[in-house]
C-alpha cells in the first residue's frame, strides 16, 4: 500500500507536468547548441517553474533559513560562482534529492526524516552543489542534442525527480536515447562523492556522515522489497560508490566518525519539520507520551508547542513554549518561536522585544529579521521595513515570501515597475499564473530597457506565455 502511495505522489504529478511540456510550441530563442551559464540559468528557471506547479515546496520562513544557511556555508567553499545557489525542500515522502543546472537544488521531506544530524544534510547537499559547479548535467545537455525545450525539461523531469512514466509519455521509444543519455555517468558520481568530500572537510563537517546517510539510503531498499528509493535510480551505484568513499577517507588518515550530540539546531529543525509536515494528532500523542517519561527533554516540549499551535489548541502552545523556557532560558531558538507566536497572536509589543533582542546576538538571523520588517510594516514604518526585506532578499533569493512584502512596500513608494516585478514573483510562486503575468506585464510597461529588472521580466512573460497562461 505504501508502495502505491509514494508511486501516485510522485507519477501523478509528473503526469501534469509533462501533459503541460506537450502544449509548449518548439524553443524559438535559440535555447539549444552552446549551453552558457546565462542559458543555464534560464533553464533551471524554466525547470523550477514546472516544478512548483505540481509539487508542494515547503514555505516555512525557519526551515527554508536552515536548509540555505547550510548549503550556502558549502558554497563559500567553491570560490566565485557564475550564478548563485538556490535551495528547497520539497513536500514529499520518497528518499531523494537533486539539482537542476544554473544552482537550483531540492531535498525532499522524506531524505531529511532519516537524517540524524546536520553533517548528513551536509553530505546530500554538498554531492547536489558538485554536479552544479562541475556542470554534469548541463554537459550532458548538449551532447543530446534536444531538438525542443518541452521535451529536455520533461528529460530533466524524468531523470531527476526519477518518474518512471515520464520518458515514455512524452517523448516515447524514439527518444529514450535522449533521456539515457541525462543519467549521471559513473565519472559524474565519483567526482561529485570526491569534490563535495572536499567542500564538506573545508566546511569543517564531518566527511564520515557523506557515507552514513547514503548507506542509510541503500539498505531502505531491503525494508520495502521491489520499492527502489528514488535517489538510487538517479544516483546509481552507491554501493561502489560508499565503498570509494570509504577508502578516500582512509587516504586522509581522518580521525574516528565524531560521536558528539547532533547539533542542537539540526534537532529543533528536525522537529519542526516533523511537527510542521507530519501527522499532528499521532505526534501529540507520541509526544506526551514521551514527555511523562522524560520531562526535561526540551526539544519534545517545543514540538508539542508546534503541534498545539498547528492543532488550533493556542493557549496549550503558549503553555508549552513557557515550559520548555523555563527548563532552558537562554534557548534562542524557542524565544524566536514564541517571537513569532505573539506576532500571530496580535501581542507585538511582546513580539518586537523579544525580535529585538535576538537581532543584538543573531544580527543576520533570516527569520527575526522578517517578522520584524512584518511588525514595522504594520506599524507603517515603509522605509525601516523595505530596508529589512531588502537585506533578506540579498542575504537569501530563496526566501519566498519577501517577493510579497517587496511588491507591496515598493508599491506604496510608486515605484512601480520593482512593485510589479515582485508581486510577479510571489504570484507564480503562488501558483496563481493568470496574475503573475498581469504583474510582469505592468513590471515592463514601468520598468526603462536599461534596468536590470526588465530582462527578467520579459523572460518571465515569456515563460507564462509558452505555457499558455492568460490573464483574468
């Protein structure tokens, strides 16, 4: 039954997709031949459209703020980047991850639940990050000389996200070739397993957890006969592959695998992902029954809060947010939690204080700086608020809803090409297509040709006009 499950979530949306690649007329932008960074970027945007659509991207301002700090501590490692690196967790249960060419990378939901700490997420994302700089699939790309934009974006699909129905549905036998010749190649694997070993030492995380989790992924096999997870169909060989690992970090006489406690965020953002995405009913009771056990477990009492607030049940949140306080006072984490619990609970004189405060320790912290630029924005401080979500929108492209306050607060300075342009985003971001081309199409009727906006722009129209979107 769980089978069938995770082969529907992830067929079904493949399905849409690729029936939407079918009503897109040949590429006419001169897309195919020499694959250029700027070409690749343009892909991965083109790629990353589809992909939302269908499948759901985790929106939560805490988990998305974890995910890039992490990736982007690896990406420090490579040295100056043609483009930058965008990173997403996906709503979905299957074991996978992968990246898409011009920096795009997604890990799924179900590859973070088997993680034990973050040098593992470290290791998935560091191997993503080599295949995007060394340009695996973007090489690959230009060897198979796709004729159509729909049909390598449904290649892409196919091999990546790993639908089994995807090449056949498009593009049929004639062009399985195509498609095969996408798969990473052994080569491909080995240097990214080799030079994201080298990221992650450099990043000063533990190398032996690149082995660990993937072993995880290869015994999951054995647990659901015939359900091969995802990430081995699109990262073939890991059994080989661990074993070279194995004997790189034998090459660099490392110490033994490190035994110290997971980080103390990796488990609060373990937590809230499982409060935030799992069953809310069987965790709360899972919950309390663990606390009658250990009632000093701090990190349970703050996803019993989670779970109460998700629950409806505020008054049992407030309780347990005050609880889990009062058993670790100086946790950051938890008053950035309650921070944002008073804000939606109306109490902004208890939420600004305490944003404040965090700001004077954690003065780049992604999450408190956003729901401070909220608070200002309603106190109808535009300038202290639009300088806020400038420097989020700098700090972390990823962070979608930014694109929002931006559009709202650079319209209510008539600035109204940025104010269209970022209401743009956030609408196909919304997946509310009909309106994110009304925006882009008023982005460029205030935008001047020479603002570095406009391309942009004009790309976007471009990209909802292929796909047949037509505004209300």
């Amino acid at each position: 039954m769980l089978r069938s499950v995770l082969s529907h979530r992830l067929t079904v949306p493949l399905v849409l997709i690729l029936c939407c690649l079918l009503a897109m007329p040949p590429a006419a932008w001169g897309f195919f031949g020499s694959l250029t960074v700027e070409k690749e970027k343009d892909l991965g945007e083109e790629f990353c459209l589809l992909l939302q659509q269908y499948f759901p991207i985790v929106r939560d301002p805490y988990l998305n703020a974890y995910i890039n700090a992490v990736g982007q501590k690896l990406v420090q490692q490579l040295g100056p980047q043609p483009f930058q690196y965008h990173f997403f967790i996906l709503e979905d249960p299957s074991l996978n991850a992968f990246a898409v060419p011009g920096g795009y990378i997604f890990v799924n939901t179900g590859i973070i639940r088997m993680m034990d700490r973050e040098d593992e997420l470290a290791g998935v994302l560091a191997h993503e990050i080599t295949h995007v700089h060394q340009r695996h699939m973007a090489k690959r790309m230009e060897k198979a000389k796709f004729t159509t934009l729909s049909t390598l974006l449904g290649a892409l699909a196919a091999v990546l996200v790993g639908g089994t129905l995807a090449a056949p549905i498009l593009m049929g036998a004639a062009a399985g070739a195509e498609t095969a010749m996408l798969a990473y190649s052994r080569e491909d694997e080995k240097e990214a397993d080799t030079l994201g070993f080298k990221w992650l030492t450099m990043a000063q995380y533990d190398p032996h957890y690149m082995m660990t989790v993937f072993s995880k992924m290869n015994r999951q096999r054995w647990f659901e006969p015939g359900n091969i997870p995802v990430y081995l169909k699109t990262h073939p060989e890991l059994e080989s592959r661990i074993v070279d690992l194995a004997h790189l970090m034998e090459s660099h006489r490392l110490p033994p695998r490190s035994t110290a406690p997971p980080a103390p965020a990796f488990v609060y953002f373990k937590q809230r992902l499982e409060a935030l995405y799992g069953n809310p009913h069987r965790l709360k009771r899972e919950l309390l029954i663990r606390l009658s056990q250990e009632p000093d477990n701090i990190p349970w009492r703050y996803c019993l809060a989670l779970v109460y607030k998700r629950l409806g049940d505020r008054p049992a949140a407030a309780q347990a947010y005050q609880q889990a306080l009062a058993k670790d006072p100086n946790n950051d984490l938890i008053k950035r939690d309650l921070a944002i619990f008073y804000f939606e609970s109306n109490q902004t004189e208890e939420a600004y204080r305490l944003l404040q405060e965090l700001l004077r320790r954690h003065p780049r912290d992604e999450v408190s700086l956003y729901y401070l630029g909220l608070i200002l924005q309603d106190r109808r401080q535009p300038d202290e608020a639009l300088a806020i979500f400038e420097k989020l929108h700098a700090m972390n492209p990823g962070f979608i809803e930014v694109y929002y306050n931006l559009g709202t607060l650079y319209g209510q300075k008539r600035r109204l090409g940025l104010a269209h342009y970022y209401l743009g985003r956030h609408c196909r971001l919304a997946k509310d297509l009909p309106t994110a081309l009304f925006h882009f199409r008023k982005a460029l009727e205030n935008l001047s040709p020479g603002d570095r906006l406009y391309s942009e722009a004009s790309m976007e129209v471009a990209r909802l006009e292929r796909l047949k979107v037509r505004t209300r």
